[in-house]
C-alpha cells in the first residue's frame, strides 16, 4: 500500500522534474487541512525552484475546470480534492498538462497517462481514517526532497483539524507526520482525559492545542474565502500568526456567530424537514460572504444540539455565489448540500449498520447530473443545479431504500 503510493509519487517527482515549464499552479481547498497543504506544497515546490501560484477553491468546480484546462504545457496540482474527478480532468486534459492530484477522498483512477492521481484512496489507505490531504502533500514534499521533513508539523496540523482519529487518537501515516512533529519540538502529545490524546503545537505564544489553531485556520479559509482569509492562512501555516491575523479571525469570529445564531433561531422555531432518514435545512444566501464551506461548519455545530433528531442524517443547503476568487464572475446556477451525523450515529455507521453518505449522496448526485468530489462516511459535500435540493433528498431517499433501508 504504502510502498506502491511512495513509488507512483517517485515517478511523478520524475515527471516534474522533466517539465521545461517552472511556474505550479496550485489549487488546494479552503479548510484548515486545505491551507496546510497549500502551503505545505507551495514551500516545497519552492525550494525546487518553481514558481507557486495559488489558487484556492471550496470545490473544483465544473465551470473553473474549463478554464484551467484551455491551457497547454502547464504544471496543475490539486491538494485536498480532485480525486474523485480524476476521469473528468483526465478528459479536459487530453494529454496537454502535466497534472497532479494530491488528495484523499474516495478516488478513481485517471484516464490520462498525464494526469497523475496520487490519492492514497487508491493505494489502500483510508482518507477519513489514515492519511490527510495535508500528509499526503507531506509525503510527496518528502519524495521530491527529504529536507522537507521539516513541514512535518503542518502535516500533522492538518490530519488533527481534519478530525478523523480511531479511539480519540491519530493513526497510520497522519500519526506518523505527529511523532516527526514531536521529534523536532513542534508537538507535544498528551493523554486526554477520558481517553484518546490531545496534541499541542509549539508557538512565541506557548504552547497551543492544535484542535484550536485547526479552528483559526478553518475561520481565515472558510469564513473568510471572498477576502484575504485563504492567503492569510497559507501565510500563517508558513511564517505564524500575527496581530493582523488575530484580528482577521476575531472579525470573521464575529460575522459567523451572528450568521449562525440566526440560522439556529430559525431552526429552533421552524424545525427541519423531514424524511424517513434525512432531516434537511436550507440557508439559501444568507451566509454571504462567507464561502459556502460554512454550510459544513454550520452542520457540524448543530449535530450536537438537541433541535436534531440523532437518528438521521443532517442536510443543509447553500446557495453557491457566482463568482470564484481568482477567476472572477463564473455562472454557477448550483446549490452546496453538505451531510453529517450525529455523534450516537457515527458508530452505527462504522459498524456498517447503516450507509455511510460516501455511499448515497454522490450517487444521487449523480443521478441529477450534479457534481460530486470530496465525500467521506461521515461527512459529505456534492452541489447540484438549483431547484433540485427537494429532488436530491427524495432520490437519496430511493437509493436508502434499495439497500434495504426503506
């Protein structure tokens, strides 16, 4: 598993290095995991001596696609999400770029011999268990120079704010980035009361849990994403937090308070609609101009209240604005669903007593011509053309059904 992953990324290294082009683009998502990765990638590519553009997306978007790919000759890398897409940008690309996908998720193989998918999904590792995006950008920093072993600890950031542990505790090649963290004084792991560890980075500020920088990072990326927040972030992984940071997150703290507060009023008052397993909301543009990761966050607040029922899933929609940072207006027309449990559900999901949303939400996008890329068990995320959330939940619905849920 491994050792294959380790080869395929040697072999790209080898294809990067051939290439007469010296500017990357890079492309990464706008989560904690995300920037991490960013910048994980923009320091190694770096010191390679490439020139690093950045972009950063919520999703790899359809309508942003087209655009990237009209070019030909061109270093693309894809850190935190892509790995489904892989036969689409396979497609798009038609053997023009050399292409890079650094993900995670559930994966497809490319059908491009230039596009290079290097998700350890593929290779037998587990994205929601194993490996981060930030550790998977860690190992191929590592693979193009092992003095990269320095980034350690931002891959080891990354795999913490992702969240994914198994009995409160990181594993496999996510814990491996914390102990070489560890090594080189950037962490410290202690047991956590009641099981599992908490994991601290080492800052001028003292010592700081990691969950908790996690969470400064997610407010620059997510609420912040039509601002300067994803680059603050990147800029906060590489050089550390400032003053002015602070005070972006304090600012984008206090913007996305009153936005839930008034979400979870209406909640409270007006309810969920409601299914045989889905409850669902919808928030329509009323998060604006936070990007729409926030539905996600929002998700994640609410499934510990007690307006959720914790026997089904949670669904909430966001209307996705038509512009992209960097690429200026593009017409969307789409709607973000973003799913997750309950914390009682979790393990009745692991168990296999019940689908993960890996297993129902991209397929029922799918079904609606939708866009599907960066679904885990836990927590999922698929867009599709506005008008079709009602439908979205009723096909869901059919597909439980088929597997013996109805």
């Amino acid at each position: 598993m491994l050792d294959a992953l380790k080869d395929a990324m040697a072999s790209a290294a080898e294809e990067l290095e051939k290439m007469p082009e010296r500017v990357v683009q890079l492309f990464h998502h706008n989560d904690a995991d995300g920037l991490t990765s960013g910048a994980i990638l923009t320091r190694a590519f770096e010191r390679k001596g490439f020139e690093v553009r950045r972009f950063c997306l919520e999703k790899p978007y359809p309508a942003v696609l087209e655009k990237v790919y009209e070019q030909e000759g061109k270093i693309i890398v894809f850190a935190d999400f892509a790995g489904r897409i892989a036969p689409l940008l396979s497609e798009l690309n038609q053997g023009r770029n050399l292409t890079l996908i650094l993900d995670h998720h559930i994966a497809e193989p490319s059908t491009d011999a230039r596009v290079l998918n290097l998700d350890p999904d593929l290779f037998g590792l587990k994205g929601d268990r194993d490996i981060s995006g930030s550790a998977t950008g860690y190992l191929f920093a590592r693979t193009l120079d092992p003095a990269n072993r320095d980034l350690a600890h931002l891959a080891a950031i990354g795999a913490v704010a992702d969240g994914f542990f198994v009995d409160g505790a990181l594993v496999s090649e996510n814990r491996a980035a914390a102990l070489e963290a560890v090594e080189q004084g950037w962490f410290k792991i202690e047991p956590r009361e009641g099981g599992g560890e908490e994991y601290l980075l080492s800052g001028p500020r003292g010592w700081t849990p990691v969950l908790e920088f996690g969470d400064y990072l997610d407010i620059l990326g997510a609420v912040g994403y039509y601002g300067e927040g994803p680059e603050a972030g990147v800029r906060v992984c590489l050089e550390g937090v400032s003053e002015e940071s602070d005070q972006m997150v304090d600012e984008y703290r206090a913007t996305m308070r009153k936005a839930f507060d008034a979400e979870i009023a209406a909640l409270r008052t007006d309810g969920f609609r409601h299914t045989p397993h889905i409850q669902w909301f919808h928030v329509g543009d009323r998060f604006f101009p936070m990007g729409v990761k926030m539905i996600g966050v929002f998700c994640d607040a609410v499934k510990v209240m007690d307006i959720v029922d914790p026997e089904k899933y949670i669904a909430g929609y966001q209307v996705v604005p038509d512009e992209v940072p960097g690429f200026g207006p593009v017409p969307m027309h789409q709607v973000k669903i973003s799913m997750r449990v309950a914390p009682s559900m979790e393990e009745v999901i692991r168990s296999g007593r019940m689908p993960g949303l890996h297993t129902f939400l991209p397929e029922a996008t799918h079904r609606l011509g939708g866009f599907s890329d960066a679904c885990h068990s836990l927590t999922a995320a698929t867009t599709v053309e506005i008008g079709k959330e009602q439908q979205l939940i009723d096909e869901m619905e059919t597909i439980l059904g088929e597997y013996g849920h109805g």
